[in-house]
C-alpha cells in the first residue's frame, strides 16, 4: 500500500477548490464556523497579556527540541520503557500500520475504538486495520460523523465542519444502525440531540472495546508522559477503560520537560478552542502502578514513534519550522483561502495553511496537488499572525514555490537530492522570464509600454491564455494615455 | 529634502495618474522629487511565484537605480514590502548558495532607505493633515502587504481621517485578504473572485462612493470586479485622494 492510499484521487488545488467555491452551503457552513472561531479566538488571546512572550516561547522550545531530536527521542525511548512501555520506530505509513495491525491482531480482537489522531490520519490506519479485517471505530464527535458519512474529514480541529446540522441528522439516522447501536428515533437536529444520540451509540463501543489507538499532542522526553487534549472526555474513555493502548505519535511532538507543557497549556487550547483551559487534559506514563490489571486504565501500552517524511523535513532549514506545529487550527481560521475552497480541495488530512506547507515536505512536490499546494495561497499573512508557535508560513510557501518552479535541493528518504523544476511551468518560466529581461531594460519597457498605449483601443475585453483567468470575471484596467515615465519626461525634462 | 520616486512599474505603465499625484502632494509638501529612470520592477511577481534567480538582476537594478538617495517613497505597500523584508532574505540565500555577497550588500544598503508613501509623510515628514480637500464619502481597505507586512497601522486611515470633507466609513471585515495576491489572481482565479466579490460586497454595503486603497494591484482586481458587476463605487488610490485639492480638484 502506498504512504497516502488515496492520492491518485486528488486533482490539482484550482480545480478542486472551483467546485467548493460554487457550493453555496458549503461555503456558508464554512464562513460561519470560521467566523465565528477566529472572533472567539482574538477575544481569548487577547485575555493574555503575555501572549507575544508565550509564543516565543513556545517557538523556542520546539525549535531547542527539533535541533537535539535525536538526543530527546532516545531520552523518551528509555523513559517509556522504564515505566513499562515499549516503544516502536517507524520509518514511514507502510510500517506503521504494519505495527499496529500486528499489535491489534496479538491481542486475538477485530476492533479498535480511537482517539481522534492526525497521525493515524495521516497514514490512512483505519483503511489499513479494514484491510486487514480489523473494524476501527472513531469516538470523537465530528471524526464519528465523517466516518458514518464516509467522507473524509477537511479540518484538523473540527473534521466535520464542512457539514451543518440538519446533514449530521440525516447521516446519524442512516447509518448508526449499520455499525452499533441506532439512533434514536425520532432524532432532532439540535446539537444536544445529536450530542446525546452519540454518547449512546460510542457507550457501547467503549464498554466492549479491549484494544485503543490514539495519537498525543505532546510527548515529555524527561519522564516519557504522554498527553492528549481534548474536549468531549470520549478520549480520556479510549484511554482508561481497553487493556491495551497503542498510541501512533509524530516524533516531532516531543517536548524536553514536563515544564515546558506550560506554554502549550495555555496557547493550544486559545489557539484552537478559544477556551482558556480544554475540558479533558489526560496525560500517562508507561504503566504506572495505578494502572495494569487490577488498576486503572491498560494493561499494556505501545508507542509508535512515526517520521513518514519528518527528517527530511527536519533537513530543509527554511521549511523545518513546520514541524513546530501544535496543530491548532487557527491559520485554518483565518485563512481567507482556506474559508472559500473548504478543507478537501487540500487532498491530505492537513488542509489550510498549515496542510500547504506541511503536505509537500512530507510527501515531496511530485504529484498534482502537491505542487499545486504552495501557490494555493495569496500570501496575505493572517496565518503567520496567529500561528501559537509564528511557523512563518508565507515564507515557507514562497520557498516552497521556488523547489516547484525553478528546482532545487532537498532531502528525501534520507538522501539530498536535486529536484528538477516541474514540467507544467516551463511556460510559465518563460513568461517571468520575458518579463524579467524587459524588466530590466528600461528603454525596451517604455517602448513596450508605448506600444500598449498606442494599441490601447484595440484591448480586447477578454484575453486569450493565463489572461483569461483573470478577464474572466474582472475588467482589465484601462490603459493610460501615456506611462509616469513619459509624463515625467514631458514635464520635467530626463536629467538622467 | 529631496527623495527619489519609485513608481513601481504597474503604476507606471497602468496608473501613471498615482505617480502624479505622488509628486504633486510632495511638491506641495515642500520635498523635492526625483525619478531615476534606471528603476523598473521590484521583482515581487517573480519572487512570489518561486522564481528567486529571476529576482536577482531585478534587485541589482533597483538597488543601483536608487543609490545614494537618502529616502525612496513609493505608492505601493507590496512593493516596500519586497524591498524591505525580502530583498535581504534573498541576499542572505544568494550567500548561503556561496555566491552573491555583493548582492546582499545592495539588499542590506537599500531596504532602510524605502519608504511607503503613508509611512514617509507620517514619520519622517511628521504631518498627517496634509492640506487636501475631498468632499466625497470613502471606505478604505488596508491591502495585507501593508497591514501585515510593513505594519502600517492606522497611519492611512489618519491621513484620509485629516482631508477637509471627507467622509471616512469603515469597511467591515477591512482586514481580509481581497483575494489579488499577484499570480493568485491567475493560478486560483475561482478563489480570488469570491474573495473579491465579498470585499467589494462589504465596500458596498457601507454606502461609500469610493473604495481607497495604497496598493494599485489589489484595487486593478476590485476595481475590475465593480466594473463587470456594473457596481456605482469606484476605485482611488490613496496618493489621489491626498493630492486633491479645492484649488487642484481631482482631474
Ligand atoms: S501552523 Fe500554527 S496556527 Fe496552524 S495549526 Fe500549526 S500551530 Fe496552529
């Protein structure tokens, strides 16, 4: 199975944005919640006077760690075992799932409750586990209704919010009865209703469920804590009551102390929730002596420590800041872009801002959407605004373009490698070429500009090539009698 | 004082009327202008589309067209914006890539020197009343290079605040992104028409008569999308707005 079982599928960005543009539901679902959050969002940061010094912080810390990754991996690594854990190391989606798939089918069971995880995402886990007969069933929320609507989630915090309410009534009558318990019959569309109509439905699952898989939001290298935030408490369920845990985490979510969970204690759940504190923070170690058999929570407890692209990315100094990333969803917010096109048009499971810089360096630049991501932004900022940890994210976006357009140094697998410029912009390098040599000789640019002026009337209205992309829906401006630089000339004589 | 113009080329070639009013409001204001003719593009639409090499003989000309001028204005938030923080990442990769220590040097030399046309008269020139006359209702949008990139704060929105019979109305959702964003406007072009289309909508809704902006490249695409709309507002630039006077109305 390939890293990303579903990517053949993914058009170029444009092309998938177009159709998420013209869905007029879509687009208000999406307005709506986003408008909403980031309102919520300014108004919890701003509660923080120390807010700029936080996010230094937050930024110091994570880049400390990824600098001395190794060293801190390993320190987790001992720290996880001594508590009674043990520890995995995978190279990339294929051997991850390979590990929790064998892990699973130890224990002698055919289904797995989980944790909404963007790791087990992003290596495609439940389509794996179905493969291999193993039924995965997710617990959160939103992540139950894209599952039941067998849709793909398009937001790393709410992968439900492209759906209103009346859409999550509709898939929780059709489809609960396929996999457990049915909704309730008759079932409103009122958040408490569906909220209700969930926790019966997940009550059984939990109960049975003898293995969970998890991701974590932050790994202490110090004292091999794992830990999750969450808002429903279903989490903290997968967490406590199965016999066995197998958490698939990042390797970059390592964090040196339990001290510097602090920061993020307080800038994740503002950033992403705009909550001051999220209800359910579960944090474990290995098997403490509360836990095991006649204790609380599993009996066993297995980490996967998951790269799939992440050193490579780790290799690229200008790119290397996305791995600060606490996936807090605020860029997804505000992005103005992201609000019109929705999350799918992304093609990966990190949609928004973050997912366009993210999703080319773990997966490279070759496919359509891939090379396509970099430019599927206008560079206008807000992102970067925002970010808890200020991943410079329209920096990233521009050097990213420049590994599409023109080529140029990379790692993948391990291995520096040169990447050729993308065939699909040789006309484009042509045209910035052009224009960079007329550009860059003023008295050809004031003949060419002459010229323009004087075959102004003849400006069609509509221009053939890239130009119609514009001319489409817009009016070309008109063109002026004469340019500065002639006026200038006329007025003032050219001393120069 | 004297400074140096830098039009930037799509003032020069689509919106000489901003240029023009950009030496008339600093003549006004006492500075002395002049125009290199060496400049031409900054290069943005280069560099922000990934092509860094192309950038490269672009900021040797800008740099070597502008030197030994103490200030160098400009009616362009984006282009200051390129100079000033991308012109010395650029030298720093140049170098990195073991070559092109001469370039940063050029880079490093000039970005301090830039000005936007807001920032020059409300820092340097210390006014904000500039004695213009503009008895017209008008809403301003902060183009994002501006808002985040320079951080111009509310310095535009003193100065238009300052022009005898101007009416200043906010523009809801100001800070949103209007969708240009250089070959966005191209290579996404369905995104960028609905981002344009809601930012001309809310410039609407305020009743303005006229949407103002400090970046001609964002008001070409909103300016575009009210003509084919149909749609009474127009677009100004600000320069325009600031150069108007009772005596010299706008032409
Ligand atoms: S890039 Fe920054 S703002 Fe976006 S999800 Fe990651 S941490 Fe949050």
């Amino acid at each position: 199975m390939p890293a990303f079982p579903a990517l053949p599928a993914f058009p170029a960005f444009p092309d998938a944005a177009r159709d998420a543009v013209r869905d007029d539901v879509l687009r208000a679902n999406l307005r709506h919640a986003t408008h909403t959050i980031r309102d919520k969002r300014a108004r919890a940061v701003a509660e923080l006077e120390d807010w700029d010094r936080l996010r230094a912080a937050g930024k110091a810390v994570k880049d400390h760690t990824l600098r001395h990754l190794d060293r801190y991996l390993l320190q987790l690594e001992e720290a996880v075992t001594a508590a009674g854990g043990t520890v995995h190391w995978a190279a990339d989606a294929d051997e991850a799932n390979r590990i929790v798939t064998e892990l699973v089918r130890a224990t002698g069971e055919r289904e797995v409750v989980k944790v909404k995880s963007m790791a087990t995402q992003e290596i495609g886990l439940n389509e794996a586990l179905e493969a291999a007969g193993i039924a995965a069933y997710e617990t959160d929320l939103a992540e139950l209704i894209v599952q039941l609507g067998h849709d793909r989630p398009s937001h790393i915090l709410v992968p439900a919010i492209h759906r209103n309410r009346a859409e999550i009534r509709d898939i929780f009558r059709t489809e609960m009865g396929n996999w457990g318990r049915p909704a309730p019959d008759p079932l409103g569309d009122d958040p408490r209703d569906l909220a209700e109509a969930a926790r019966l439905h997940l009550r059984e699952k939990f109960l049975r469920a003898k293995v969970a898989v998890s991701g974590a939001n932050f790994m202490v290298a110090e004292t091999g804590t794992m830990v999750v935030f969450e808002s429903e408490g279903n989490g903290r369920m997968c967490l406590t009551l199965p016999d066995t845990l197998i958490s698939v985490v990042g390797i970059e979510k390592v964090v040196p102390t339990f001290r510097d969970l602090e920061i993020f204690l307080q800038t994740l759940p503002r950033s992403s929730t705009a909550e001051r504190m999220n209800p359910y923070t579960t944090m474990w170690t290995g098997l403490g002596p509360s836990r095991g058999a006649d204790g609380d929570g599993p009996s066993a407890f297995h980490l996967v420590l998951l790269d799939n692209g992440r050193t490579d990315t780790l290799a690229d100094e200008t790119g290397r800041q996305a791995l600060r990333c606490i996936r807090c969803s605020a860029c997804l917010n505000v992005c103005p872009v992201y609000e019109r096109a929705g999350g799918h048009a992304y093609g990966s499971v990190y949609p928004g801002p973050i997912g366009a810089i993210l999703s080319p360096q773990l997966r490279g630049t070759g496919s359509a959407i891939d090379a396509s991501l970099p430019y599927a932004s206008t560079l206008c900022g807000a992102c970067y605004e925002v970010c808890p940890v200020a991943i410079d994210i329209p920096e990233v976006l521009v050097h990213l373009r420049e590994r599409v357009a023109q080529g140029g140094p990379a790692t993948r697998d391990g291995i520096r490698v040169r990447i050729r410029p993308a065939q699909r912009h040789t006309a484009e390098r042509a045209a910035m070429r052009a224009a960079r040599l007329l550009m860059d000789h003023p008295g050809a640019l004031r003949a060419a500009e002459r010229l323009l002026a004087r075959a102004r009337r003849l400006a069609p209205r509509r221009l053939p090539g890239a130009g119609r992309a514009w001319t489409d829906t817009r009016e070309l401006p008109s063109l002026p009698a004469e340019s500065f630089r002639d006026w200038w000339a006329r007025e003032r004589g050219n001393p120069q | 004082m004297r400074v140096a113009l830098f039009v930037t080329c799509v003032n020069d070639a689509l919106y000489p009327r901003t240029g023009i009013a950009v030496v008339r409001l600093l003549e006004r204001l006492g500075v002395d202008v002049d125009f290199p003719a060496g400049q031409s593009c900054c290069g943005q639409p280069q560099y922000n589309t990934g092509y860094r090499y192309e950038t490269e003989p672009l900021l040797r000309r800008t740099a070597e067209a502008f030197a030994g001028h103490a200030y160098v204005v400009t009616p362009s938030g984006s282009c200051a914006a390129m100079i000033r923080e991308h012109y010395p990442r650029i030298g720093r990769k140049a170098v990195g890539e073991g070559r092109g220590s001469e370039l940063a040097a050029l880079a490093e030399d000039l970005a301090p020197r830039v000005y936007e046309l807001t920032e020059f008269l409300v820092d340097v020139l210390g006014v904000t009343d500039v004695g213009a006359y503009f008895p017209h209702t008008v809403t301003y949008h902060p183009s994002c290079h501006g808002l985040r990139g320079l951080g111009l704060g509310d310095r535009p929105r003193r100065l238009l605040a300052a022009v005898k019979g101007l009416d200043l109305v906010e523009l809801p959702g100001a800070e949103e992104c209007c969708g240009f964003g250089g070959t966005f406007a191209v290579k996404n072009p369905d995104v960028s028409t609905a981002m344009g289309a809601d930012k001309i909508a809310s410039a609407a809704a305020t009743g303005a008569e006229v949407l103002c902006g400090a970046d001609n490249s964002c008001l070409a695409h909103l300016d575009g999308l009210l003509r084919r709309a149909d749609a009474p507002l127009r677009t100004l630039h600000l320069a325009e707005i600031l150069a108007a006077t009772e005596e010299e109305p706008l032409p």
